[in-house]
C-alpha cells in the first residue's frame, strides 16, 4: 500500500509540475528540497528520491523511500527601453507572483545491486508584464495588439530511472517523459519578422511531448571523499505547431542538454562538505540558443534555424555544507555563482525570460523521527542585477537598447518516508 500511495502522489506530482518557473535558466537550482538547501548540490550523497532526476546512479544508496512537497519561487523585476525612435524611455515592471512546484518522487530497492526509481521534474519561465514593452512598436493599422505581454513555458515530466551497482561503482539510466506547454501574449508587433506571421502570438496555451536520457556515476574515492558525474541529453521535441512562426524549425523549442560532476568530503563526524559543476548547453538547443542577430542573416522567425531566444551557455558552481547537529536534526546552507546566461545582443526577446541573478545563498535544514520520517524545508535567495542590450533593438523597430533586470526568492518544504527496512 506505501508503494501504491507513493506511485500515486508521483502521477498527481508530474501534472501538477507544469506551474514551474526557475533561477538557473530555465532551471531550478537543485533538484529535490534537501539539495536546495545544500547548495544545489545534486550529483552526489543525495538523500532524497526527488534528486533523482539528476543522477540516478544514485538509487543504490538510497534505500526504499518516498518524498514529497512543494516550494514556492517568487521572481520580481522588470525591463527598460531607452533611445528608442518609436516611443519615449518606458519602465515596465512585471508581477510579482509565487510559482508553486511540486517535489514527488519514490526509490525502490530490488536487491543489494539494484534499484528502480520514479520521480517527477518541472522546468520553465514566464513573467506577466501588465504593460506590454513592445506595443510601441505596432503599426497603426495592427489590430488586436495586446497591452500585456508575456510568454509563460512550462515543463513538467517523470524520470523512469533504474541503477546498478558494480563492486564500489553504481551506474544509473533514466528515461524522462515530458510535456511542453506554451502560451505567448503580447508578441504580435513582431509579425512581420515571421515566415508564418499568423503563428507568432495570442494563440492560447498549447502543448507538445518530448524525451530525453540521463546517464550516471557515483563511486567512493577514497574512505572519505565520494564523486559523481551525470549527463542529460538534449530533449527530443515535438513542435508546437501554434507557434511556429515564434520559435525556430517551424515551432520547436528543445531543453538543452546538461553534464556536470560533484565530490563530496567528509572531513570529520558529523559533517559534510560539496563542490559541484553544472553545464547547461543552450547554444546547441535552436530555440534557446540561436540569437536575433539571425534576422540580419535572412532568417526570419520561425524559420529552419531561425532566431529563438538567444541564451548563451551557463556554468554553475556550487558549494555545499552541512552539520548533523544530533541523530534528529541536520542543518545546511550553500553558495551557487552562474555565469551569465542572457546575451547583451538579445535583451529584446529576453525581457520574457528574465535571468539575471549570477549569486544565489541557500538554508535548510532536516527534522528527523523515529529514524523513518523526515521534514525538511529550505530558503534561498539571489542579488538583483541588471542587463544592459547592447545593438539590441533592431533598426527596423526604431533602435535604441533594452535592459533587463531581476531577483528570486524559493522556500520550500517536504516530507520524505523510509520504508520496507532500509
């Protein structure tokens, strides 16, 4: 009956997961509420299904469990247009909602040299700006032109993982189902840049499905010193036909691929001490990665290869600490520097997808009962920074430059149940 419960708080957790917004691109900073706390860290000594996703070599060690919980992202800031020939200086400030995101997930134990995990991931943005930064830039015979923009993508899936153990090395693969949906407001003065101008904006939600594999190692290096290494392909994605005259290769917009390792020290009892290194490769994903400068080369939106949002690539570095204080409580904290994912050529199209914040500060901290109950929760927080365009509004929409600039705010909670004797 645990096994049924958990199986369906996984089902309810991965459609719940679409209201997913993030701080490291599209990207939460960690996965699973322990590792939030912990710096992020995820590739190593987790303790918890739901960090699963990211290395599932993992489940070895993990023993029977599920976890469940949610936390809360809250991003504010907003976008500048200056010198620009279509309309004076404007501020545009976007709202500043909670984004509630689902943590679910269970690890089975086989036997001493296999385990089978599922557990559910979501990624995503979508600021809501209240007065639209690029209605000045419609023509006086566009109808329909909105007041507001936004474009809001949510990712949410599950991660079929299974691993195996070989002498000290485990060996993790998992399959990752997801589901896509896009909505996009606001983005019609930008019609006349398409190759399909009547699927740029203001169609509605839509969705699409994709898949990709993560594969992963954990091994111990010494008595004291552990390591992980992790790498997620780049999803496979269906297009989202309604959109096709926004996004790149008639409406396709692919999760990037990620690789990344981490090593965990135990310098005395008690304590444990993470470093982890992140890659997250848009530059290779059209929709992320390709820039407007594309427009310029005769590639119109939606177009095979066309321009998408032009992310750069991200580095993250992670530093993570944590101290049993007694056999039931265990606090953490933790340090995260990104490198800068927007790219000063492409703040136009990035004020729908703020990322701005390079430092992030975690907490947290794990209540145990009984040895089988766990309640743990998390904080963490970024600097506000901005983003200056730099030749980031084209000479056909008047010139001038676009800024951005944001900060984010995540608490969050969950329970997590051994069981079956491990």
């Amino acid at each position: 009956m645990t096994s049924l419960r958990a199986t369906a708080l996984i089902a309810v957790g991965s459609l719940a997961s679409l209201n997913a917004h993030a701080t490291l691109g599209i990207f939460e900073h960690g996965s699973g509420i322990k590792a939030m706390g912990f710096g992020g860290v995820s590739y190593v000594g987790a303790s918890e299904s739901t960090a699963l996703s990211a290395n599932p070599a993992q489940a070895i060690a993990m023993g029977n469990r599920y976890d469940v919980g949610v936390d809360l992202l809250r991003v504010s800031g907003g976008a500048e247009i200056i010198g620009n020939a279509a309309g004076p200086d404007g501020a545009y400030q976007y709202k500043s909602n909670y984004y509630p995101i689902p943590q679910v997930g269970a690890n089975f134990k086989i036997d001493d040299r296999w385990a089978f995990a599922v557990t559910a991931f979501a990624a995503g943005f979508g600021p809501v700006y209240p007065q639209s930064p690029y209605a000045r830039f419609a023509g006086p015979n566009d109808n329909g032109v909105s007041d507001s923009a936004q474009t809001s993508l949510k990712i949410g899936g599950l991660s079929l993982a299974v691993a195996h153990r070989l002498g000290s090395h485990s060996l993790g693969m998992s399959l990752n189902l997801q589901h896509q949906w896009l909505s996009v407001e606001g983005l019609l003065p930008f019609a006349p840049l398409s190759e399909t101008p009547d699927a740029v904006s203001n169609q509605g939600p839509h969705t699409s499905y994709g898949m990709s594999l993560t594969i992963g190692w954990t091994a111990p290096l010494t008595p004291w010193l552990d390591a992980g290494l992790s790498y997620r392909t780049q999803a496979l994605q269906l297009r989202i036909e309604e959109y096709r005259g926004l996004l790149p290769d008639q409406g396709k917009l692919e999760i990037p691929a990620i690789f990344g390792g981490a090593l965990l020290a135990r310098p005395a009892d008690g304590w444990r001490l993470a470093l982890e290194y992140q890659h997250f490769g848009y530059q290779r994903s059209n929709g992320f990665g390709n820039g407007i400068d594309r427009l310029a080369a005769g590639r119109p939106l939606g177009s095979a290869n066309g321009p998408g949002f032009g992310f750069n690539n991200q580095n993250a570095y992670k530093l993570g600490v944590e101290h049993e204080v007694s056999p039931s409580l265990t606090v953490r904290g933790g340090f995260i520097y990104s490198t800068q994912l927007l790219s000063r050529h492409n703040i136009l199209l990035n004020q729908q997808s703020p990322g701005t914040s390079k430092f992030h500060l975690t907490l947290g901290s794990t209540w145990t009962v009984a040895k089988v109950h766990e309640l743990s929760g998390f904080f963490a927080m970024s600097e506000r920074r901005r983003v200056s365009g730099e030749n980031s509004i084209p000479a056909a929409f008047g010139g001038g430059e676009a800024t951005i600039a944001n900060c984010n705010m995540s608490i969050g909670i969950s329970y997590g149940r051994r069981f079956g004797g491990d």
